[in-house]
C-alpha cells in the first residue's frame, strides 16, 4: 500500500461510522465500526484459514485486521489481473464495493469521502 495501512483503515472507520463500533447499517447486514458485511468475514475465514466471528466485527481491533487482510488479498488479485499497482483509491472502492469495487462507477463516490478524510488527516 502506498500510506501506512493504520491511517487507511482509520479514514475508512471516519467514513463508515465516525468510530462507532456499534453501527448496524443496510437492514443489519453492516456491523461495527467498519460497517463489515458477513461476506466479508466468510472471505477472509476462507482464504486465510481464520475462524473470526461474526461478533468480530463489534470489535475494533478485529475489525480492523479484517479489513487489512481483505483488502491485502482483493489488493494483490487486482494487481495480479490487471497489472496496474493498487492505489489508496482502489483499495477504497474494494472496500466499499467488494472485489471488483474498484470498477463499479457506485464506488466512485465513496472514494472522494475517503480522500477528503485522507487530506484532513493530513493537515
């Protein structure tokens, strides 16, 4: 990744629940403070042989090393298929819109609030 990992995910969690690791979005589907869907953690338990939880995503801790190994693996498989680098922005439209996020056109959006938070945190 092109920035430190930790400052990604904490842009992701400013978007996704302002810190709230109690958030429930879209009808229940979207747990914690990374609004982590259940495929999400079925992904991750899958390709890396882990047992978390659905639980899990209540924590921010465990929530925040879910996204990490999610987003390390869409991440690579983007790399791999396309040949293009993975950019904060990618991995921003992975995050909000699955595996193939990145070209969604509905991702875009989601991208430009990252990027807002990603330039506050900077000043």
């Amino acid at each position: 990744m092109l920035m430190n990992i930790a400052t990604f995910i904490s842009a992701l969690i400013i978007v996704e629940s302002d810190g709230n690791v109690n958030a429930v979005g879209d009808d229940g589907d979207n747990i914690g403070c990374l609004q982590i869907h259940h495929n999400v953690v079925e992904d991750v338990n899958n390709i890396f042989g882990t047992d978390f939880t659905l639980d899990d995503r209540y924590d921010m801790q465990m929530s925040r090393v879910i996204c990490n190994l999610y987003l390390s693996y869409w991440g690579a498989k983007y790399e791999e298929n396309t040949g293009f680098t993975v950019s904060p922005e990618v991995y921003a439209r992975i995050w909000n819109g699955g595996p193939q996020g990145w070209n969604k056109v509905s991702t875009k959006k989601y991208w430009l609030k990252v990027q807002d938070v990603l330039k506050s945190m900077e000043r």
